[in-house]
C-alpha cells in the first residue's frame, strides 16, 4: 500500500503542482463529512506521502 501511496502521491504533484497537498486534504475532509472515515484515512495518508515528498532529503 505504500508504494501505491508514494505512486498516487506523485501523480497528484504531477497534476496539481504546489496544491497537491491542499487537494489531498480537501478530499479528506469531504469524506469525513459524509463519513467515510476509511477512505478519508486513506486521503490523510496521501497527503503525509505528499508533504514527505516536498522535504528535502538529507545526505547520509
């Protein structure tokens, strides 16, 4: 399921630039609404994989 989250992560970076994340986070927040707490778990979940993506990776 991960790498299918990192897969999906980037191809919403891909469409949606710089609001990827918000993206993410609004659809989370739509289905908490109608109380599909799974499926909005699983957006919270793609929206970490998004923010991770954006920080800078720090040489071992």
């Amino acid at each position: 399921m991960t790498q299918d989250l990192t897969f999906f992560a980037e191809a919403l970076v891909f469409a949606h630039g710089h609001r990827a994340e918000c993206e993410a986070a609004l659809h989370a927040e739509l289905c908490e609404k109608s109380g599909n707490m799974e499926t909005a778990d699983t957006w919270r979940r793609l929206q970490k994989a998004i923010r991770d993506q954006a920080r800078p990776r720090l040489a071992a």
